[in-house]
C-alpha cells in the first residue's frame, strides 16, 4: 500500500526516473519541464457544417458503444442529459466510449467540461482524454487550477508535448477542442510517416501541426505500431466525471 500512496503522490507533480523523449530535453512526464503560461480564453461553440459527421448531438449515443480496456465491446450506456454525455462507469470499470466508424485524417470538434464537484489533484483531476484513432491522446483534465506534470496537464499531447498555452476554462465551465489531425501512414509493418496534430483549445492554438511520437503511454515512450488507416476515435474513461457535448468530425 505504502508503494501504491508514494506512486499517487508522485504522480501529481511528475517524475525525474523516466526516459528522455526522443528528440526533446526533457523526460517523460518531466517534473521540471515549465508550464506553459496560463491565460484566458472563450470555449468556441460551433454548430456542425452540412458536411460534418454529427457524433453526438446531445441526444444519443447511436454512434458510439464502449470498448474495455481488455477489449470487449458493449452498448454504450453512459448517462446522457440536458444536451451531454458523462462519464458514469463504476469505479474500477473503465470502458472508453468508441465510435461505430473509423477515422483517419480529420476534423474533429468537441465540448466538454469537467465538474465543479470534482476534488481530485494531479492526474485524478477530472482525467479523460480525447484518443485519435484509439490511441493518439489530447488529454482533458481540469488543468484551471490543478497542476500536474506539463505533458499531461488539459490539451497536452499525452506524455510528448504541452499545449504551447494553458487555454483551459475553470471547473464547471465548458471547454472547446478544435483538432485537425493527420493519420501516420504504414508500409506494412514500417513508418513512413508519422502523425501530425494542431489543437485549438477554447479558440486559442496550442499546438500547431505537432509530430505525433507514438501512442500515448504513461512513463514511457511507445514506439509506433502499425494499424489500420482508418480507426474508431475514443473518449478516454479514466474514471472521473467529465461531460461532452457537440462532438462533430469531418474526414479530410
Ligand atoms: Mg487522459
């Protein structure tokens, strides 16, 4: 147990024994990599364009089931009111929300908020997390006032770069994300290009046409793995409450 309380304690505010990330100076989930700086700024509140595809229009979840972490599927049974969907699954049940279809290059909008109710500190702050393709993350979490390692603080790429600003709305109020991604391609088993990723958070870019380096991982780097050219986006279930609403994509 005493293990499991250093590692939660630890965890809030980063870590000095992890490996460097390629190309950078600083370490995984580096403790003395700085913050960006944190300033204000307005959620963009965009209705879909006719061409979009409308993935939740605060009414359904008709184009989404939820995905294990061991990889069953199911229904997707989060609860959905007054125009959004929360988080619910049971404390120690997390099942990401997946969509029905696949993605590759896109567009993708999106809305959510983490709750004025929510106490927990570091990564246990309101985590979710916007996974491209599965496993490509935009992180959520509610970056306002908590602190965390800067790679994982509320529109880091997951565990490889902090947003270039801290846009982040207070708890309790809605959060936009804006994201033009652009798919690695495979050659069989080989990278030959990786991922791209520009990130508008609440109509402000923090980051603008990033290399994506591999899958997110916690304290490590994860080297690229090929997979389809088109697969299912997903809404991270790390246990905490946080809402979505207006979720729209459209393939480039
Ligand atoms: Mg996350």
């Amino acid at each position: 147990m005493l293990s499991v309380a250093l590692f939660a304690q630890d965890s809030q505010l980063g870590y000095t024994d992890t490996p460097l990330i390629p190309g950078q100076n600083w370490k995984v989930h580096d403790s003395s990599r700085p913050h960006p700086a944190k300033i204000a700024a307005r959620p963009v509140l965009s209705a879909p364009p006719a061409d979009a595809d409308v993935l939740f229009d605060g009414k359904d979840l008709s184009k989404w089931r939820m995905k294990s972490r061991s990889g069953e599927t199911a229904p997707a049974n989060w609860k959905v009111q007054d125009g959004y969907v929360e988080i619910v699954s049971p404390k120690g049940m997390r099942w990401n929300l997946i969509t029905q279809a696949a993605y590759g290059d896109c567009q993708l909008h999106l809305e959510w908020l983490i709750p004025a109710s929510e106490t927990g500190k570091g990564q246990a702050g309101g985590n979710s997390g916007v996974e491209l393709m599965s496993r490509y993350e935009i992180q959520v979490l509610e970056s306002h006032e908590n602190k965390t390692y800067a790679d994982g603080q509320a529109a880091s790429l997951y565990g490889q770069w902090p947003p270039m600003v801290n846009a982040s709305s207070p708890k309790g109020q809605w959060n936009s994300y804006d994201i033009f991604f652009e798919a690695p391609r495979f050659d069989g088993e080989k990278l030959v290009k990786p991922g791209y990723v520009s990130v508008v958070h609440n109509g402000v870019l923090v980051h603008h046409r990033r290399e994506i380096l591999g899958p997110a991982a916690h304290r490590r780097n994860a080297p690229y793995k090929a997979h389809a050219a088109e697969e299912p986006l997903s809404l991270q279930d790390h246990g905490h409450p946080v809402r979505y609403r207006n979720i729209w994509i459209r393939r480039l």
